[in-house]
C-alpha cells in the first residue's frame, strides 16, 4: 500500500502556515482538513495542497514526516516554490 507526505498551507493575517503530514488517502486527507476534522492544529483554516511524495511503506512515509517537520530552509524553500 502507498502513502503520502504531504504540505498544506494556509494564509492568516497576511501569514502563510504550513502544515505537514502523511496519510493513505491524500485526496480524503485534505478534504477532512478543509471540513476541520483533520489535525487540531488545522481546524478552522482553509488549506491547499502544495506538495506530495509517494512512499511505498508506512516507515518510510513517516521518516520523511519527521525529516520535513524538523527541516525549515525545506519547508521554506517548498512554500515559496509553491505560493
């Protein structure tokens, strides 16, 4: 089975926030973050996707997670690619 890392983003007061994470089901993952049923952290703010990479493990999938949230100039760099 596939799973997803992924980055949402989200613009408050002139700010744009990301947020990362992985799932089985991308295309559902973010609906649920838009309905406010996804992370506590999202709930409440209207997001779009902005980056995807496939895993064919759970493991792996979560190693990048953890990769991408501790990496800032990463995450940087995606946002700006992608805003």
């Amino acid at each position: 089975m596939d799973y997803f890392v992924y980055m949402i983003i989200s613009k408050i007061n002139n700010k744009t926030i990301s947020y990362v994470g992985y799932t089985k089901d991308l295309t559902n993952r973010i609906k649920l973050h838009n309905l406010s049923k996804g992370a506590k952290f999202t709930k409440g703010k209207k997001w779009k996707l902005i980056y995807s990479k496939k895993f064919k493990s759970k493991i792996s999938a979560m190693k990048y997670e953890y990769f991408l949230k501790k990496d800032n100039k990463l995450r940087k760099k995606i946002k700006l690619n992608n805003t």
